[in-house]
C-alpha cells in the first residue's frame, strides 16, 4: 500500500510517499521520497509564524512538493492507495489546507483518507531511521508546543506519564533566543551561540527538577533569562554566548534528568526522543551518555526528521494501518483540531 502524506501544521510543508511491506509481516513501512518546503525566510521578518501568511503559503506548496515526491519515488497520483494528513494540533487555518487538499484528492482519486495526530507522526518517526527501536519504550516529545513524556506500549497505546504545565522545552529556547535579539527560530540560533559559551557562567533555575513527578515548567526559565539580560544591560552583546549556554543547559538538564526518571519508573530500558528540540546535540550528548552507563538503548529520528516533515505523518498513517486501529474514510466530510490530546487520537 502507498501512503501519501501531507504535513501543514505549522511552518513546515512536507509531503511524503511510505510504503507498507504487504504481506511480510513485522516489516516496516518503508520511505519511498519525501519533500519539504520550510517558512522560515518567509516569517523571520516578524519574529515569528504568522498563522494567515502560513496556510497562504501552504496553498501554494502543497501540489509541487506532492509532485516533486512522486516523480522521485517512480510514481503517478494514481498509485496512491491512501492519502493521510495531519489532522490536528495545530494552526487551524494552516491544518484546513492539509486537510483540505487531501480530502480533494482523495475524492479525485476515489482513494481513502486518513488524518493523523502530529504527535504520532514525531513519535513513530524514529522507526523511519536505520536503527528503528521496538515496542515498549518511553517517549519523550519535545516540539515547540509540547513537552511530554509517555509509555508507548504499541502503536496507538500511549500513556502519559508527564507533561509541562506551562511553556513547552521548544518555546523556553525560542522565547529565550528571542529576549536575547537571536530571531526566529530562535531553538537553533540559542544551540548555535551556546557552543561558545560557557554553561556554568549563570546561574539559572532547574523548574520542578525536584517535584518527584514527571511534569516540566519552563516558563520560570525564561523570565530569570530576562532578569539575566536586563541585569547585563549593554553587556549582554559581550556575555550573550555564556546566557545562551547556561539557557541550554538548564533545559537539556531537567530533560535529562525527568527521562530517566521516567525510565526508572517504567522499568523500561528503550528511550525515543522525537520533536525539534530532539535535534539539539546537547541534548542528544548528555542523554547518550547517561543512558549509556545505564544500560539504555537511545533512539532518536533522522537529524532531517526531527523537525517537521510529510514523512512522519506517512509513516505513522502505514503503521496504523498495519496495526489495524486506523479508519480511512471516504466521506471526505474532513475537520481539522488545533487542539488535541494524544492520548484521545489514539483511540480513534
Ligand atoms: O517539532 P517541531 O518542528 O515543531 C512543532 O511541532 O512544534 O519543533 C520546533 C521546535 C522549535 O521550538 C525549535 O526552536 C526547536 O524545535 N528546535 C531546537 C533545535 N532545532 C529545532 N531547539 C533546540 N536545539 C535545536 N537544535
Ligand atoms: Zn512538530
């Protein structure tokens, strides 16, 4: 089966063509090409998304990049057995373009559609790497809109054991890049100036590391980054490096150190982790090296999947059909929702 996917939840439009390995069981689906077309340049003059200008420029993607993607993967619109879309969370007007077009095709096609949480796709993405980790293991989902950390038993069987109350881990290094004059988005510009700063150079809070749950808070963070910078007044340009690394490092610690609670917990020894702020190196660095001394196996997506892409919305779509939880529908009566837990998705 040929999976089409289309991703247009936020700034990113990507598109994909997965294929499920009929027949032989246990087989992954497997990437055949994948296209993506990133807002950034577009929205960097305002600091931030611009929620109209990005479903606009989803319009105009949408269509060349599903081109682009099956020239590359040898296939015509026909060979498509399945068209899925992110269905939610999201930017509501930019999630409808999805949405919308792959309802459009489906219905040109007399093909069945299939929305899908974007959660799921970040989750399952690792499974599109060379080294796909197996079932159970915990999750933790670090996006620019969520923090959380869940059991995954299988696919579609996720239990969340924590999740931030407030700012996300994604926001807490956009919000701080962007005290510090570093532009959108700021997560890669703060890792960038903090591999020439010194980590130890502030002193900054480690929100709810002792609170003996599983839940995050990091909008405390970003308020005492602004005491910091406002206390460096015109010294900030000197000391930015230094803010931006101790920034970081407060982030990556607690991240670190609730996974491994998180592992202690559960009993499991598989970690995946999945978002954009997944593709920090820090992050990465100081999680394999704990997870090494204790015997835990780390999973992360494709550095270029980690941030959002057509891929994982493909892939999560087959490994839902595959598991036999997804309802491909033919109505093509779509909705979209900006808001929407996980764990309610899952079920559907
Ligand atoms: O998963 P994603 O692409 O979009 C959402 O679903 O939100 O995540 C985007 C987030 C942004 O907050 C961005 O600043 C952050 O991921 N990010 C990073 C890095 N690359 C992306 N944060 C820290 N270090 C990075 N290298
Ligand atoms: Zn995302």
């Amino acid at each position: 089966m040929r999976i089409l996917g289309i991703e247009t939840s936020c700034d990113e439009t990507g598109v994909a063509l997965v294929e499920t390995a009929d027949g032989s069981a246990g087989a992954l689906p497997v990437l055949r090409a994948h296209a993506l077309h990133s807002q950034i340049e577009m929205h960097q003059a305002y600091g931030g998304v611009v929620p109209e200008l990005a479903s606009r420029d989803h319009i105009r993607r949408v269509l060349p990049l599903a081109h682009t993607v099956l020239t590359e993967a040898g296939c015509a619109l026909q060979d498509v057995d399945l068209v899925a879309y992110t269905r939610g969370p999201g930017l509501a007007g930019a999630l409808l373009v999805g949405a919308g077009i792959a309802c459009a095709l489906g219905a040109a096609l007399d093909k069945p559609v299939l929305g899908v949480h974007h959660l799921e796709g970040h989750l399952l993405s690792p499974f599109l790497s060379a080294d796909p980790p197996q079932f159970p293991f915990v999750a933790l989902l670090v996006s620019g809109g969520h923090t959380q950390l869940m059991q995954v038993e299988e696919v579609g069987r996720y239990e969340l054991l924590g999740e931030t109350i407030d700012d996300a881990a994604g926001e807490a290094f956009d919000k701080s890049a962007k005290l510090m004059g570093l532009g959108y988005p700021g997560g890669p510009a703060l890792a960038g100036l903090a591999q020439h700063g010194n980590a130890h150079a502030f002193k900054l809070p480690r929100p709810l590391l002792h609170s003996g749950n599983l839940d995050f808070s990091f909008a405390g963070l970003k308020t005492a980054v602004l005491t910091q910078a406002t206390k460096l007044g015109p010294d900030l340009q000197d000391r930015k490096a230094d803010l931006a690394a101790s920034t970081q490092a407060a982030i990556v610690e607690v991240l670190v150190k609730k996974s491994l609670m998180a592992l202690q917990r559960t009993g499991l020894n598989r970690l995946v982790v999945a978002g954009g702020v997944g593709a920090n190196r820090q992050l990465r660095a100081q999680l394999d090296a704990a997870c090494a001394e204790r015997g835990v196996r780390v999973h992360y997506p494709e550095l270029h999947l980690c941030t959002d892409n057509g891929a994982m919305i493909a892939m999560a779509a087959a490994m839902r059909v595959d598991a036999g939880i997804a309802l491909p529908n033919r109505d093509y009566a779509f909705d979209v929702k900006p808001r929407w837990p996980l764990g309610a998705a899952a079920e559907a």
